[in-house]
C-alpha cells in the first residue's frame, strides 16, 4: 500500500467531508492510477475515488441532477466519485474503469451494501469491450508520447501497463488484475523482464516528469505488438450485455438503506 498513514487519514477526513457536506453515503472509497497499480512516483497525487448514494428524493426530481462529486483538484489530492445510479449503468456497460476501482490494493472505505455489488460484477464483463479499452489506451499513449528521440518514463508503463491487460483478458476471459507487478508476472514476456524492472525502478524513484531517451527495445515491441493484439480483438465474437435486473434491485436495496441512515 503507496500511502502513508498521516496522508490516510487526511483522506479519511476529506471522505467524512463529503458526506456530511453533499448529505450523500458513500460506499467504496478507493485509489486510483499509479499509487494504485503500484509504481508511484515521489511526487505522484493521490487519485482517490468513490461511489455514493443519494436519498431517494434526488432521483425523483425532473431536473436534470448531477451524478459526479468533484470534490477537490490539486498537487496532492485529485478526489472524486460517481452516484451509485451512474456507476450502475456504467457497470452495465462493462466500464473498465468500475473494474478496476473495484480491485484497488488501496481503500479507503467500504461497506457491506458495496460488498454485494462487487459480487455482480463479474457477470457484466465483456471481453470485447475490455480489450478494446485498453487497446485505445495503449495505442493512444505510444501515438501521442512515444514516438519521439526523448519521452517521460512513466509513458512506457502507461502502454506497457494496457497491453498486458489486452493479454490478460484474451488469454482467460477475465477483467485484468490491477497491480502491474500480478500483471507482468502473467503476461510479460520473459525477455523484457529486465528492461521493465528498470524502468519501474526509475519511475518509482524519480518525478513524474522525468525524461529519458527513446527505449528502442520498448517501442519495437510495442510496435509488433499492438497489430497482433487488434487481430485478435477483432476475431472475438461480439459482446452481449445482461439484463438490469439485479442491477435495479441493488439501487433499491440502496435507497432502502439510505432511509435507515437519515
């Protein structure tokens, strides 16, 4: 776990904030990015990121009502978080996002409501959908970032990072795990092993806007690597998503509990 206690509790404090402030519950209260995939920098910000619920008035308003909370945007803390009707429909949707927030190393808070939606998820994944992500991914940071004489190190392991998960995910059907070390140590080839275990200790030891020259070894890969992986997503039979039904019955079961609460 990349946070220390005193940073923890500071978190803590902001969570509590929030719920008293915006009179919300919230949920799961988690880490995200690279603290979360385990190579922060020195200097990387806290990605914290929740899911709330409102009372059930709020859903029965015609106006047009917000379903984010962003709460607070600095050097240090980036904390915000998604209504739990949102996440719903996006969990429906098979956000890999959702997927990934809902394996955190790092939470900040969680409850037992919480705990039986995350027994759901894995019958809303779609493998298609999923490999397309982090395709778009891979292939937006190289295009962007990459291709060039000198790139910011963490760069590589935000294309690196992506295309495992590819792997991961055609291999055994299943949302990808989100520490890059359980990732590397299932999809990585064994010839990059040492290349990536060095560039993991710079990013973990340097700022993040530190530079290096271009990594031919990286971008060869990189570049072999992201056409095999389109040909195979293409091949794959076209996603089906499920009914809303047990989805529906956890948002109520929810508000039920909201009015236990207030």
């Amino acid at each position: 776990m990349q946070v220390d206690e005193t940073m923890a509790e500071r978190i803590n404090e902001k969570i509590s904030e929030i719920e008293s402030r915006e009179n919300v519950s919230i949920l799961h209260a988690v880490e995200s990015g690279s603290r979360a995939w385990g190579f922060a920098s020195p200097d990387s910000d806290y990605d914290v990121r929740f899911i709330y619920v409102r009372e059930t008035a709020f859903y029965l308003k015609l106006e047009k009502t917000r379903d984010v909370i962003e709460w607070q945007i600095d050097d240090v803390l980036d904390v915000n978080g998604w209504d739990l009707q949102k996440t719903l429909r996006l969990l429906h949707k098979s956000n890999p996002t959702l997927f990934e927030w809902s394996v955190s190393p790092v939470v900040y808070k969680t409850t037992s409501l919480w705990g039986r939606i995350k027994a759901v998820f894995g019958d809303y994944f779609l493998t298609k959908h999923g490999v397309y992500h982090y395709l778009s991914m891979a292939d937006g940071n190289y295009r962007e970032y990459l291709k060039r004489d000198i790139v910011r190190v963490k760069k590589y392991l935000y294309v690196i990072r992506p295309i495992l998960a590819c792997k991961w995910i055609l291999e055994k059907g299943t949302p990808p795990p989100i520490l890059f070390s359980d990732l590397a140590a299932a999809e990585l080839e064994p010839e990059l092993s040492e290349t990536i275990g060095w560039l993991l200790d710079i990013k973990t030891r340097t700022p993040e806007t530190n530079e290096m020259p271009m990594v031919k070894e990286l971008n060869d890969y990189i570049e072999d690597t992201l056409p095999a992986l389109k040909a195979r997503a293409e091949s794959l039979p076209s996603d089906r998503a499920k009914s809303y039904d047990a989805l529906d019955r956890l948002f109520l079961d929810a508000l039920e509990e909201m009015k236990s609460v207030h």
